[in-house]
C-alpha cells in the first residue's frame, strides 16, 4: 500500500465524518438561532427556554437523516474492509 493510498483513505474518511455530523450540528445551530433571534425580539432571557427546541430539532434531524447516516457509514465500512482484504491479500 502506497503512501498515496493511505492519504487517499484518510481524505475519505475525514469527508464520511463531515457527513455523518452536519446534519446533528446544523439543525441545533439553526434552531439555537430561531430561539436566540425571539428572546431578543421578546426581551425573555431565560437559558432554559433554548435547550427544548435544540432538542427537539437534534432528534428530528436524527430521525430524518438517519437512513443516509447507515449508508453512508455502512458503504464507507465496505470500502475499508474490501480494501483491506486486498492489502492482506498481498
């Protein structure tokens, strides 16, 4: 295996790792800023009142974005493991 291709691995595993996270990270920050932009329209500075909608809008990107976290992890999990069948294969 080539210096090459472990770079190569590594490019793509950082790129599956971006996927798998930017939906759970957008979604909170998205409604972080909704419940930020009421409480400065509203003058409510309660800390509390931020936590149930960045809750909720983390569980429904999970529920929403949940198949194409599987597949994207289970083709990158075949791609490792077909790859290191050929290395040990040599």
């Amino acid at each position: 295996m080539h210096h090459v291709d472990v770079v190569a691995y590594l490019h793509t595993a950082m790129l599956v790792t971006l996927k798998m996270c930017a939906p759970l990270l957008i979604a909170p920050l998205i409604s972080g800023l909704a419940t930020s932009m009421f409480q400065a329209v509203t003058q409510i500075n309660d800390a509390t009142l931020s936590f149930l909608p960045k809750l909720c809008a983390t569980m429904a990107a999970a529920y929403y974005a949940g198949p194409f976290l599987s597949r994207t992890l289970g083709d990158y999990m075949h791609q490792s493991l077909s790859a290191l069948v050929l290395v040990g294969g040599q």
